[in-house]
C-alpha cells in the first residue's frame, strides 16, 4: 500500500493536498515524521547568503513543519489519537 505526494513543504496547498490525498487513500492519519529539511544551499558565509537561499531554507524547514503539524494535527484530534514527531 505505498504511496507518495510530489509535494513543496513550503507551499501550504501542496501540504493540504498531500494530507488530503493521503487521507483519501488509507483513511486516516495515525503518524507524522516532519523529516523534510534542508541545509545552507550554496554553504555560502552569512555575508554572502542571498535572501532567496535563506527564505527557501526558512521555508522547508520550519514552515513545512507547522504546515503539514496544522493540517495533520485536524485529523488526528478527529480520530482521537495519533502521533507527532519533530
């Protein structure tokens, strides 16, 4: 029973539809592993950092996890159990 969504963690419609998805094919949601992240990109020093590279690190690593912890989190209190793991 695999299956995967092609999905940007930092796009929340991306996010709402992978959970949707998800949902649609197994039912429910009893785990999720925010393990998506991602390093410094080019490794530049801060000095030289763009402000695109930074936003796009901010983005994968913290707002994918407050979106797909948002949208998971729903179904679980609806179920009544479940877990998170950061």
């Amino acid at each position: 029973m695999e299956r995967f969504c092609v999905t940007d963690v930092a796009q929340e419609a991306d996010v709402e539809n992978c959970v949707a998805e998800t949902l649609a094919h197994f039912g429910r949601i009893d785990l999720l592993c925010n393990n998506a992240g991602i390093a410094g990109g080019d490794y530049s020093t801060a000095q030289d950092q763009s402000l695109e590279t930074w936003q796009k690190i901010i983005g994968v690593n913290l707002y994918g996890v407050m979106l797909f912890t948002k949208y998971v989190s729903r179904q679980m209190v609806e179920q009544g159990q479940g877990a998170i793991v950061n």
